[in-house]
C-alpha cells in the first residue's frame, strides 16, 4: 500500500480526535456506573443524551478512517493502520491508546448494560410485590393485629 504523507497527516489527526473523543466517552461511562450505583436514575437522563452525542461523534470518526482506506482500497484494520503511521511514532502511541480506550468503553457498557438489568429486576419485583400485596389488602384493628378485609370472605359460607 502506497502512503502518500497527507494520508498519514489526516489520518494522525483523525486518531487524535478520536482519542479525545474515547477520552471523554469513558469518563461518562464511569459517571453512569457511579449514578446507576448510587441509584440516582434521574440524572441517567441528561447523561443518555450525552451519551448519545458523543457515540455519533465517534462513529463519524470511524466513518471518516474507514472512507480514507476505502479510496486506497484497503480494509481499515490495525496493521493497515500501523503502515499508514509507520513514520508517525507520535500517532501510533495514540493508535494504542484508542485501541486500549475502545475496549475499556466496551467493558464499562458491559457493566453498566448489567447494572441496568439488576435495576430492572429489582424493580419489577418490588412492583410484583406491590401488585399481590394490592390484590389482598390487610386492615388492622384497634389493637394492631391485621385482620382480614372482607373482600376475602366467600360468598354464601356461613
């Protein structure tokens, strides 16, 4: 593959951006454990948005390399990389750091996609309970014994 030195520029700064971008990506993901952990659901809300943004952000990046190697036409993978910035040392330290950043965000989104399952669980089977506890009401008397509501009498037993 022939590597003209603007490819390798544009690809550098490419690489850059998208370190930048993983960079900030992480750091919510670890803010999203922390709220999903504390279990302060409603601020999940704000950060999905930014999530959101910041996962397109990256996505065009990823967009972009794979359009430069596209008009040399070659497959984007690590060695096509490594090739394009064999003369680039500064580059392909960031490289690394993006491959080491994508898989942490890969594993974070992992735990975080497992927090909001547990969540979830938990949630519809305190809603469960609620539904069964709402389906046979208790009352208590003046002496604080719970009595039976009338609603579970039989009809026509004695």
């Amino acid at each position: 593959m022939a590597v003209d030195p603007g490819l390798t520029q544009r690809l550098a700064r490419l690489i850059h951006d998208e370190q930048a971008g993983l960079q900030a990506f992480v750091a919510l993901l670890q803010r999203e454990e922390a709220l999903l952990v504390e279990g302060q659901i409603d601020a999940l809300t704000a950060l999905a948005e930014e999530k959101t943004r910041l996962y397109r952000a990256l996505q065009r990046l990823s967009d972009d390399r794979t359009m430069m190697f596209a008009r040399l036409g070659a497959k984007v993978s690590n060695d096509n990389i490594r090739i394009v910035l064999a003369d680039s040392p500064d580059a392909l330290a960031a490289w690394d750091v993006v491959v080491a950043l994508a898989g942490e965000a890969k594993e974070r989104n992992r735990v975080n996609g497992q927090l909001i399952t547990e969540r979830l669980q938990n949630n519809q089977q305190a809603l469960s309970t609620l539904l069964a506890a709402a389906e046979h009401p208790q009352i208590y008397g003046p002496d604080g014994q719970s009595r039976p509501t009338a609603s579970s009498r039989h009809f026509g037993s004695v």
